[in-house]
C-alpha cells in the first residue's frame, strides 16, 4: 500500500463564494478550463472542472450524454463493464 503525503482538500477548502462582476449576464460567464498536461498522451481536455457522482442514478450514460454537451465530465457508477 503506498501512503500519499500530500495535503488533502476538503469542502470547505474549495468553497466557492460569490462576489461582483462585471457580466451583463450569467450566460456570459465562461467557467471551462484547459487541462494540457497529460501523462504519456499529448491530446488536451476543455471542459468545466465538476463531476458528476459515479452513484447508480447519476453514474449512467444518458447523464454522461446530457453532461457532455455541456462541458461536464461523469464518472460511471462500477455496475458498468467495459
């Protein structure tokens, strides 16, 4: 078993917290990150950086479907197979 030393997050320490903008609207906010750095494949990934639960209701392929156009990423729930 390996024992990571790294400091873990909690809720609390991701906490968002709204403030003031100057957007007209909330639709004009682009919340989606660019991640680039991959280990051992070049491709790269935009997306916004939520998840949603890997949980057998929320876990399925038609929310991965519906996230999916909208940016989000979805873990599948383990009843699954590949």
């Amino acid at each position: 078993m390996k024992i990571l030393g790294s400091r873990k997050l909690d809720f609390d320490d991701v906490l968002i917290r709204p403030k003031s903008s100057e957007a007209a609207s909330r639709a004009d906010v682009d919340i989606s990150r660019k991640f680039k750095e991959f280990p051992h494949s070049p491709r790269t990934l935009r997306c916004v950086p939520i998840i949603a639960a890997n949980m057998d209701t929320t876990g399925s392929f038609a929310m991965a479907n519906e996230l999916t156009k909208r940016g989000w990423i979805t873990c599948l729930h383990k009843h699954y197979g590949i």
